[in-house]
C-alpha cells in the first residue's frame, strides 16, 4: 500500500474475530503457564484446564476459532515458559494437533452432535494418545513405556470429564445473560 | 447433554478397563522358577509340581518351596531375612534373591518382565 509520501507500508485491518481469538488465547495461555508451575505426580500429567477455553472457543464460534486458540497457546505458552522445540513442546504440539482433529471430526456429527463433556473427554483422550505414540516413537522407544498409558489414560478421563462439567457450566452461564458475549450459534 | 456425549463417556470408561487389561500383568503367570546357586549352578523347576528345594551357600542351606504354582524362599540362614520376606512369587518375571547365601530364585513367565526401568 502507498501512502501521502510515498513510502511503503504494511497496515492490518484486525477484524472483531482477531480480536475474539487473541482475547481467548491471551486467557488460554495464562491458564496454560499457570498450570505449567503446579507440581504433578507423574511426568505427562496435569488438569488440562486451558482446553476449556478451546471448547469453549469450538462451542461459541466455531472450530477455525478453537484451531487459532489451541495452537497460539501452544506455540506462546511454550516461548514464554521457555520450552519452545524441546520434547516438552513435541509433546504439547501434537497432542494439540490431535485434539483439534478428533473434535473437528466430532463436530461433522449429525443431529444434535456433540456437547461439551463429549468433546471435552474425546480431546483429552486424542492429547493423551497423540502424545504417548510421538513420546514412545521419538523420545523412549522401550516396550515398558506402555505400562503408563492406562495410568495416564485414566487421569485424562478424569480430567477431560471435569473440564467438560466446567465447560457445561459455562456455557449455561452464556445462555442464561444473554449480553454481548452470547453465542451467536 | 447429548446422547453422543454419553457414548463418548460410556466409551472412554470401558476403554479404561480394557487398557489395565492389556498393558498391566502383561507377563502372566509363570510356569517354571530359575534358581542360581552360590556355584553358578542354575536349576529350573516347574511351578506345576509342589516341592522344595536346599541349595547350598557360603552361610549354609537356603530352602524354597514350590507350591500350588508359587514359590518362596522358606528360610535363609542370612542375618537380612529379605528373601524370606519377599514371600510368594508366581508372576513371570518376579524375581528375589538371598545376596549373602548367594542364592536367587527368579519366575520365568511366557515373556520376561523388566524388574526395573528407568530412563
């Protein structure tokens, strides 16, 4: 674009949607470094809460929307907290990449489809399973490994189910102050 | 919610069972223990026939009897009593020794099992 002087410029337009999704990745990533602090008991571990705001974001706008949230927080989070390219973020990444394919399948579900305990606990599950085959093809290729899928497969279970109730209540909360933050769906 | 999403649930709580299943007690229950002695001497015996066994050591006779598809060390002349203590194994792979008679007594399964992993 040129302007009055002739010079070169570069200008972005960012359009309410932007906005929307680096709002929701700003409140992701801080979920997500303030959840990188609590201690876990086992490597692989944690609440997962920062998917709340990805469901949330696939629920109310859609799933470009939870696309563009799940992968900035992925990819800030990890250069704030100072894991960016180490196993740390293999794992994350991918597990990220699976989630988001399983509940863009999910939503092409006919009638009613999915709600956010379904989508919450098949996102959890992708992340757990997506990240125990990259861990075990990249980083411990050793049959013992998989004596920890069904330990880490149950705390995603759990914590997707709880996510899930969490996105539930949220969205309850949305419909019922039909403000500017409603659904449009 | 939605009636996908109670599959969903009913799926993922079955899926957890069927994990534990599959990937813990991969070993199986053993068929025979592998016993050294203090000499090097390796003796196999089946876990299918009741017996016991003295092996000699430096100390004097450690004991261990097989029964009903388990084994022990009954009694150990050592001063620790470990091996007395670790009680039945009848798991591939489990595995337990007396280090001052010199004696070890290891189950052997249809696949070997790791005693210890780290990384």
């Amino acid at each position: 674009m040129r302007n009055d002087t002739g010079a070169h410029t570069l200008s972005f337009t960012a359009t309410r949607e932007d906005y929307r999704i680096a709002w929701l990745a700003a409140l992701a990533i801080t979920i997500h470094i303030a959840e990188s602090m609590l201690p876990s008991p086992l490597p692989g571990i944690k609440p997962g809460l920062a998917n709340v705001v990805t469901i949330a974001a696939l629920l109310l706008y859609g799933w470009r929307a939870a696309v563009w949230v799940s992968l900035l927080r992925v990819v800030v989070g990890s250069l704030l907290i100072g894991t960016f390219l180490t196993p740390t973020f293999v794992l994350s990444f991918s597990g990220a990449l699976a989630s988001l394919a399983v509940i863009g399948l999910g939503s092409l579900l006919p009638g009613r489809g999915l709600g956010p305990v379904g989508y919450c606990l098949l996102a959890s599950m992708a992340h757990i399973a997506a990240q125990f085959y990259v861990a075990y093809r990249l980083f411990i290729p050793h049959e013992a490994l998989f004596g920890l899928l069904p330990v880490l497969m149950t705390a995603g279970v759990g914590f997707g189910l709880a996510s899930g109730l969490l996105v539930r209540a949220m969205m309850a909360h949305f419909k019922s102050d039909a403000g500017p933050g409603a659904p449009t769906a | 919610m939605t009636r996908a999403d109670y599959f969903v649930l009913a799926g993922a709580l079955l899926l957890l069972p069927w994990l534990y299943a599959s990937y813990w007690h991969r070993g199986g229950v053993g068929e025979e223990v592998r016993i050294v002695g203090a000499d090097g001497r390796e003796i196999l015996a089946s876990l299918r026939k009741d017996r016991e066994i003295r092996i000699e050591g430096p100390l004097g006779t450690s004991v261990i009897e097989i029964h009903d598809g388990k084994a022990r060390f009954v009694s150990s002349p050592c001063h620790g009593q470990l091996c007395v203590h670790a009680g039945w194994l009848h798991l591939g792979g489990e595995f337990t020794a007396c280090l001052p008679n010199r004696v070890s007594l290891a189950v052997v399964g249809p696949e070997l099992r790791y005693d210890t992993i780290n990384f």
